[in-house]
C-alpha cells in the first residue's frame, strides 16, 4: 500500500495531474479501493488494488516524465 502511495505521490509531483490526470486519478481510485478493502479485511484483493494502484501510477509517471523531456 505504502509503494502505491508513494509511487502516486511521485507522479503528482512529476506534473501527472496535468499529463495524465485520467491514468493518476485511476490510481488514486484503486489506492482508495485498497483502503476500503483492507479495513474490511479482504487481504487479497486489498494487494490487487494496491499493486493496479501502483501500475497506473508508474504509467502516469512515465507519460509526465515523456511530457517533462519534450518541453
């Protein structure tokens, strides 16, 4: 959970808002799915939220960093 976080933090902060703000606002929206789950503790697909939460940060990131090099 706490790389999800950090991997959205990171990508917010690398201009993805902006960017890709549809791919970071997906990632937020699975980091708050684990959240829930978790508190439910449904474990499984707490990791499974999580680790997409993840994925499309690093995608946001990527598009931000892609945006960043062509400026």
């Amino acid at each position: 959970m706490s790389d999800a976080r950090q991997a959205i933090a990171v990508a917010r902060e690398a201009g993805a808002g902006e960017v890709a703000a549809d791919t970071l606002k997906e990632a937020e929206s699975y980091l708050s799915s684990a959240e829930r789950k978790l508190n439910e503790r449904d474990y499984l697909r707490a990791r499974r939220d999580a680790l997409e939460a993840k994925s499309k940060a690093l995608s946001a990131l990527k598009a931000a960093e892609k945006s960043n090099s062509t400026d």
